[in-house]
C-alpha cells in the first residue's frame, strides 16, 4: 500500500486562504443568476438634460402630470425622469 505524505498533497486552498485577486476573479466568474443581473444604466443626451435641468429648477418637485409630459418631451420613462429629479435634489440640498 502507497502511503502519502502531507507534502506529497498539493495544497487545496479554501475560501479563507484565497488571495484577494482570486476570490475577485471567482466573484468575476460566477453566473449571474435572473435576480443578480446587472441593471441598466441610462445615458442622456444634451437635450434631455438641459430640458430635466430646466424643469428642476421651476420645479422642485413635480407633479405626475409635470414628470408625464417632461418623458413625452425627451422621449425617456416616467420612472427615468423621477429617478433624474430625486437625483437632482440630492445634488442640489
């Protein structure tokens, strides 16, 4: 019978002996599952800034009605032009 000896072993590495590189590129690798996957992010042209900008600062806060025809007008969704206006403020307070 061949008996081993702990040298003759390639070390395995766990979860706690992974380098920081490794344990990204593992993290990197993985297979993003429905609820893990990356969301969109928007991208807006001079126009649809200029007209979101121009609308914040008559209005702070607008109404639905107001964040309607503001998505009409730059072609973008309602929920697009609330996130761009919650964003604003917080830029601007």
């Amino acid at each position: 019978m061949n008996i081993l000896t702990l040298a003759e072993f390639p070390e395995e590495k766990t979860p706690q002996k992974l380098t920081k590189v490794e344990r990204h590129r593992a993290k990197k690798s993985r297979k993003c599952s429905e609820s893990e996957k990356r969301r969109y992010r928007a991208t807006f042209d001079k126009a649809q800034i200029y007209q979101m900008e121009r609308m914040f600062m008559l209005n702070h806060y607008p109404d639905v009605a107001g964040r309607s025809e503001l998505s009409k007008s730059t072609g973008l969704s309602e929920s697009q032009v609330q996130v761009s206006q919650e964003t604003e403020r917080k830029k601007f307070f």
